[in-house]
C-alpha cells in the first residue's frame, strides 16, 4: 500500500457498510469506516422477526451486534463526522469530511442509507418534538394512553401502527393510497388490532395546535376532517443520501444507480445498501449487498496495485 492510501474506505454506519467492512478485511483490504453514527434506521425497529437465524431481536440490539461482529476484525474508523465529498484524482479517491479532513482510497464503497421522508406540509415543521415524530420505536412511549395518528399506511407505516397499538389507547393509520401495503402478517395485525382505526385515502393537509400538537387536519376521501391527536409519527419511506459526490449518476427519486456489480458510473466507486436503485430496503438484502460490493472493490484495488 502507498504511504497514506488506504485500500478501501467505506462510507456508512449501518447494515450494509459493516456487511463490506467485514468482507473486505477479510479479502486482505485495509479498511477505513467513515461513519457520523452508528445504526442507521434499524435504530428505529422495534423488533426484527425476518432476519435469517435470528427468530426475534430488538432493531438496536442488533444494530449493536453489528458494529462488535466489525469490531473482531483490524477495521479503522473515523466515527463522529459525516463525508461531504468525494473526488478521484490520478485514479485515487479522496474522501472529505466536515472538518475538512482528507483520506485517500484506492476504491470506496457508499453505504449511507436513507433519512426519513416529511411530508412538507403547514405545521409540521412547527410541531416537530411537539407531537409530530418520526420514529415510533424512539417516540411511541410519550404517548401512553393517548390517541395518535400514524401517517403512511406501508411497510413502515403498518409496524409502527402494531407498536404503537400496545402503547396508546386510539391508533388511527392514514393512508394514501387505501391500501395497506408490507408484510402480510403486520398488515393482519393491524387489522385485527381493536384499538386501530384505518383511515382509507386520506391525506394530511395541516397539523394544528398552540404549544404542542392538538390534532390533524385530513382530506379523506374529498371531505376535511379533524382528527384530535396528541402524537402524530409521520412514516412515509426515506430519501437516500445520495448526495455525497458528483461522480455516481442517480435516478429521479435520487438514488444512485448501481450496475450488477454494485459499481456506480465511476470505475472503482461502488455503493451498496437502501442508497441504491437495486434491491427491497430489507435488513438482509444489505448485507448482500455490503459483501458484494466490498468483494468488488477488493478485485479493482488488488488489480490497481499491481499494474
């Protein structure tokens, strides 16, 4: 290795990143994390039930399992600070953080997930930690014995409705498009849940109040209708965070596009994770995709280094 050149740097705090961390160390890469935190959305899990050989663990608990499995291995990290870009000069990529901070890899692997998704609408901004949330997992216990709405009727609205359903007395779960759409077993919870109240094509059109959120204005089905909530946990997906560098290409929803080798549009640069345009954003679809990529990345840098 170059004086100063690391093999590999790999950019995320999460599934997918700790996934390529571990492939590349053991493919005999020299291995750089740059992480702001460690976690990712899985932070925001209560539980995980379809996680191969693992039959239920809570989303932290194995988000932590995670970062020690990393740990075995000699994996350097640079924790705290989020990547702001990424060059390529004379074929070496160049990482720099928020200080300013530059390392330099043979090759990188962008594993930076997704945030979660607002709606943009009139006070939600001004009820945020009064009442509008975006994690029932972090949020959910505020709320005992109250009547809450949750807005977003899929994968993640569905889970947080069952959650939430233990917690507050009325659940009303909002959805758009009038489906409920994730797994069908969460999708038969919420249904069979006597304290959840699904409210079909229905749209959010204000959060109102005085200090702290007192209800929702929704359109459903055409008429305006108020909903006197104390909590409202807004779980519509995530953007990705895909805005790290100018050298990958992206779709229109912003993720970045990723060939069947995980490579991005730059040679050497590849991504992996829900940041991508391939794949569910499931837990074990990531960690594919970390291994993938890392095992990529370790060919192109074990070919760079010996021309």
């Amino acid at each position: 290795m170059s004086s100063g050149i690391q093999d590999l740097i790999v950019i995320g705090g999460a599934c997918a990143a700790q996934s390529a961390a571990i492939y590349a160390v053991r493919s005999g890469m020299d291995v750089l994390v740059i992480a702001d935190e460690y976690g990712g959305q899985i932070n925001n899990t209560d539980v995980v039930e379809n996680y191969l050989g693992i039959k239920s663990v809570s989303g932290p608990e194995l988000a932590e399992r995670y970062l020690e499995h990393m740990r075995e291995y000699d994996v350097d990290e640079e924790v705290g600070q989020k990547a702001v870009d990424i060059r390529k000069e004379d074929g070496v990529f160049e990482t720099e953080l928020e200080d300013g901070s530059v390392f330099k890899s043979y090759s990188v692997v962008i594993a930076t997930g997704g945030s979660r998704r607002k709606l943009g609408v009139e006070g939600e901004e001004q009820f945020s930690n009064k009442g509008v949330a975006y994690c029932a997992v972090c949020d959910g216990p505020l709320y005992q014995g109250r009547e809450v709405a949750v807005v977003g009727g899929g994968y993640a609205g569905t889970e947080a409705a069952v959650y939430l359903s233990d917690i507050a007395e009325k659940v009303y779960v909002l959805s758009r498009s009038g489906k409920l759409k994730g797994e069908e077993i969460t999708i038969n919870e919420v249904l069979e849940a006597e304290n959840v109240e699904v409210v079909r094509e229905a749209t959010v059109k204000e959060f109102y109040g005085d200090n702290l959120l007192e209800g929702v204005k929704i359109n459903h089905k055409g008429e305006i209708r108020d909903l006197e909530v104390e909590g409202a946990f807004i779980e519509i997906g995530t953007v990705p965070n895909s805005d790290i560098t100018n050298l990958v290409e992206t779709n229109d929803s912003g993720y970045i596009k990723v060939d069947e080798n995980r490579e991005t549009s730059t040679t050497g640069l590849y991504a992996a994770g829900d940041v991508t345009n391939k794949g569910a954003q499931q837990l074990v679809v990531s960690a594919g995709q970390g291994c993938q990529a890392a095992l990529n990345a370790s060919e192109y840098v074990k070919s760079q280094k010996s021309e």
